[in-house]
C-alpha cells in the first residue's frame, strides 16, 4: 500500500443527513459518485443485504483507500477509478440498467488538500498541479504559466469571484516573462503582493486556487451532465442527493435540479407546450439542508456545504 493511501483521512460532510436522504432499501443498487475516503460508502453498503454499491472516484490514491475501507463488504462493492460525468458508460459496462440513488460529494477531499505534493494548498510549497487523476493533462502549471491574459481573467473572475483578478494577472503576466512560475509558493507570493495590505478576504491566495482547481479539473462544467445522466440512471422513486462547498456549484445543482423538475423547455411565451419534455424530477428540499450545529463546531470545513435532494418520478 502506498503512504498516501496508508494516511488517507477526511471527515465525511453530513454523513446522516445523506443517508437518510437516499432511504436505502438493503436490496437497491447505490452510486457513491466522489468516494474519496470511503465514509459515505462504508455508511451505505453497511445497510445493504443484497444489495450493491458503485464506488466511482478520479483519484487512484482515493479508490485504493476507499478499497481498503470498504473491504468488509467487497461482495458488494465495485470500484471503479473513472470520472462520474461517465456514469451512463460506467453503469452500462457493468450491466447495470437502474439504481436507487445516487450522491455526489462534489469538490477535494481534505486528503488531497493536505498531501503538500498534489499542489491543491496555499499554506503548503508544492509543484503546481491540482490534478485529482494524476492521468490527466491538464496541470495548474500549464494553466498559470500558458493560459492568455483574457483566459486568466476569465477563471479568476468567474470561478474565483476575485475582485482583485486585473492586478493579480497583470503580475502572473509580468514574472512569467522573467521565468516560468513552477511552484504554489511562488504563485501565493504574486498573489499577495498586488493584494492591499488590509482586507477582509481572508487568504490573498484563496480564491485564485479555487479557481485554477476548477478549471484544471473542469468542476463547474460537469454539474450539469452528470446531474442529467444520474437522474437517467435512476429508477422511479429513486433518490439524487448533492453536496457542495461553493455557491457556484450550488447553483449549478440548483438550476439542474429546477430544469429536470420543470421538464417542459418551450420559451415561457409560448401558448401551449411543443416539446413535449415532462419532469423528471421533484425537488424535495427547496432550501439546501446545512450542516448541524455541533458538526460545524467538529468539522470546519462543513462550514460552507450545502445538501440538495431531489426524487426521480
Ligand atoms: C469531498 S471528497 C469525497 C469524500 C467522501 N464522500 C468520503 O466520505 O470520504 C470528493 C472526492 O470526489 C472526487 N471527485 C471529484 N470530482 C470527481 C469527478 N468528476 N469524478 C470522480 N470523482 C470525483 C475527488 O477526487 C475526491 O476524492
């Protein structure tokens, strides 16, 4: 077993609060979407009989440690190391035709967070990489040092939200002509260097790391597709739950979830229906469900996350 996996940890966000959202019946089928660690996986192949879980991650290190978690149960387990925007495939290579439910815990786990060499933390000096499957191509190091100006600007201000994005790429832009930017730590310097010395923003660095781990993981734009195909997948009565840890994602699953809700997707002028789309889904919790009190005090980075449900019909 390599040492990554051997330490693999991360707490699990509103674990209860997921599986009393999927109400697994013990003989259904089950997609665990984002494995990570294992901890939503163990929880529901644990209330299995003859049952099956499907336990997708990108992650080599996280399938191997999801793996040896969930070994009590292999009888009822397939991993499988893939990106869950191919869950029709997946499903379909395994013979699989419907299933129960299905959860996305969307995001990195803290496992990647904290393994310095994977480049995904501002606090830590590693490479620039950010990938979660290490058989991509696409590395944060090509995204700071290769990427247009219009393109830097772009995912800073829409998947970072950052307001200070001119400045921070007019310097990216500026120390890339001396020599490549090669390492988290020198990209944090840049970063804090054109930020003002009193802020409120918490780390300088914060929101142009999400947003290059977005974009070199393409996050936001699976959302959709991969709501649609979990929805395709479910039997009637089956349940789709999504976690996730920032408002873009939410509202990503927002929107997904009102248009399968919706079905019909004729311009609102129009008199009478002529695409003939019915809903697909109910939304079951029009507010997102948060994480209790006592589990934001025990795990910060609950802080942000936001449960949504919804019920295949
Ligand atoms: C928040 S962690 C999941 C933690 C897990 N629920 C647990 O209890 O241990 C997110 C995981 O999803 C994986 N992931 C993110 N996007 C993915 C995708 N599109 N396809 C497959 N896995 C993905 C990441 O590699 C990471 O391991």
């Amino acid at each position: 077993m390599n040492k990554e996996v051997n330490t693999f940890s991360h707490v699990s966000v509103m674990l209860h609060e997921c599986i009393d959202a999927l109400r697994i019946d013990p003989k259904g089928i089950y997609v665990d979407c984002t494995a990570g660690g294992g901890g939503h996986s163990y929880e529901i192949v644990s209330r299995l009989t003859e049952g099956r879980l499907i336990a997708i991650d990108r992650d080599s290190a996280a399938i191997e440690a999801a793996g040896n978690r969930l070994s009590p149960f292999s009888d009822k387990v397939t991993l499988v190391h893939d990106n869950f925007l191919n869950l029709s495939d997946i499903l379909e290579g395994l013979g699989i035709n419907k299933v129960n439910g299905v959860l996305m815990d969307l995001g990195v786990s803290s496992h990647q967070i904290d393994t310095a060499d994977r480049g995904f933390s501002y606090m830590k000096d590693a490479p620039l990489d950010m990938r979660m499957n290490r058989e991509d191509s696409l590395t944060a190091y090509e995204v700071v040092n290769r990427y247009s100006e219009e393109e830097l600007r772009r995912i800073f201000f829409e998947y970072g939200e950052e307001k200070y994005t001119p400045k921070i790429v007019s310097a990216i832009l500026k120390r890339r002509e001396e020599s490549p930017i090669e390492t988290t730590g020198q990209l944090v310097d840049i970063v804090a260097s054109v930020y003002p010395r009193r802020h409120d923003e918490g780390h300088p660095a914060k929101r142009v790391f999400q947003a290059i781990r977005i974009e070199v993981n393409g996050e936001l734009d699976i959302i959709s597709p991969a709501i649609k195909a979990a929805t395709d997948a479910l039997d009637i009565g089956g349940i789709v739950a999504v976690i996730t840890f920032h408002s873009l994602e939410d509202r990503a699953v927002k929107n997904e979830f009102s248009a399968l809700a919706r079905g019909c997707t004729c311009p609102p002028d129009f008199p009478v229906c002529v695409c003939g789309n019915k809903p697909k889904l109910k939304v079951l919790n029009k507010k997102p469900i948060l994480p209790s009190a006592q589990e934001l005090e025990s795990n910060s980075r609950s802080g942000s996350a936001k449960l949504r449900t919804a019920i295949k019909i």
